[in-house]
C-alpha cells in the first residue's frame, strides 16, 4: 500500500493529506490541469475580381483554382470556388503556403470553352492577398493568338506553330488545345491554336525547362519541352487520330 503522511496543524481543526507518488486513483474532485492550447496559424482571404480582356467585363462562373507550387506538411493541397455575378471571388482560411498557382477556368468540354487563361498566374499567400485574374474569349483563335495578355515579371512568352500531316502535305493545324501542365494535371495556362495554327501562351518561366502539350482531341497528345531563357519559339507536329 501506498504510503501517505498525514499533517496535523496545532488548531486541529483542518487536516490536510498529502498524496505521495503511488497509483492510487486521485480524490474526487481533483483537477487535472488543462494543457496549454498551442498557438494557432492565423488563416487568410485571398480575393479578386476575374475579367475578359477584350471587353473588360466581369466573367461570371469561372472556377477559380489554386495549387501550391511545393506541396507543404499537412497536405494542403488545390481549393476551388466560383466567381460571382459581379466576377469576384474569395478563398478564405488560407494557410501561409507561399507562392500558389492561381487559374480561371471554363467548363466542360476544352475544345469549346468560351474564354481561356493564356498567362501562368502566382501569388504569395502571406497574408490577406487581392489578385484579379484575365481571362481571354475563344471567340476569335486569331485575336486569342495575335499577342498575349501583359506578361507577369519574371516570365516570357511561347508561342510557336501546331502542324499536322495531311493527305495534300503538311499544314497548319486549328482548334488544338495548347497548354502548360505545370505539375499533377494542373493546367496553369492554356489557348487554342487559330486557323494559322498559331498559339500563344505566356507567364511560362525563365529559370526552367518547362514542358507543353498540344492535343487535337482527347486522349491525343503531343508533348514537348522548351529549355529555360527568355521568349522562345516552339512548334508541334501532330496526327490525328
């Protein structure tokens, strides 16, 4: 049996126990002392509006899209919402990640999507952050390719020619879907080539290889890499099936 020394004050009108250390079950009524909470990450909004870059109107619907450019411990990973009527939109109870990719996109079927974001966009999650996205209409492929939207510091442009192999010799191929994959799926930036077989896409980065895709249909893709530097020109050569 435990031991337990009993202390008897002179007024022997108050006894106090004093508990030794042994496994016996605590008295009733006992508290435990609750552990210190640990300090909690403060959380972040990140917002904007998202627009069309040759009318300047607000685009409505769009999925607007974030991924974490290094995957961090916890496993945080890409968060979706939808613009509102008015083209804004807002993430809310972000972490501190860092840089992210930020992308508007359409839906549904990508040979058919009415805008597209030709510009790789970043941003650093260090705080409540604003960043409006552009987007830009499939309307017209030859005004979609004729230059880019402004190009982010930093980056460059690729743009190059889709030919394909036909039965009257080698031409120009139009309505091929044209992007960056930068990691896992993750488009960041996209166009469709025009009846020149044009295609233009920026915000694509300096200091990497960085390796681009072109598909005239799903589950029909052609892929190719450009070296790191500055603006660069590259073609694809594809077939279809």
């Amino acid at each position: 049996m435990c031991m337990r020394r009993i202390i008897r004050f002179a007024s022997a009108m108050y006894f106090g126990v004093l508990v030794g250390a042994c496994n016996e079950p605590r008295p009733a009524g006992f508290a435990t002392p609750s552990p210190v909470p640990a300090p909690t990450a403060p959380l972040h909004t990140l917002s904007g509006l998202v627009t069309e870059r040759f009318s300047g109107r607000p685009v409505q619907g769009a999925n607007i899209s974030i991924w974490p450019q290094q995957i961090p411990a916890g496993g945080w990973s890409a968060r979706v919402v939808r613009s509102d009527g008015n083209g804004r939109y807002e993430f809310h109870g972000l972490p501190v990640v860092g840089r992210v990719w930020a992308t508007a996109a359409d839906t549904g079927d990508a040979f058919r999507y009415a805008y597209v974001q030709q510009c790789a966009t970043t941003v650093t999650i260090e705080g409540d952050t604003a960043l409006d996205l552009v987007v830009s209409s499939t309307a017209d492929l030859t005004a979609l390719n004729l230059g880019p939207p402004s190009t982010p510091s930093g980056s460059r442009v690729v743009s190059g020619t889709i030919y394909e192999q036909t039965a009257t010799g080698r031409q120009p191929a139009s309505n091929v879907w044209v992007g960056w994959d930068a990691f896992l799926d993750t488009v960041v930036a996209e166009t469709r080539s025009d009846s020149d077989g044009h295609y233009v896409l920026c915000g694509v980065p300096t200091d990497r290889t960085t390796g681009l895709f072109a598909a005239p249909a799903y589950g029909n893709v052609v892929y190719a890499t450009v070296d790191a530097g500055l603006n660069a020109v590259l073609d694809f050569e594809i077939t279809r099936k």
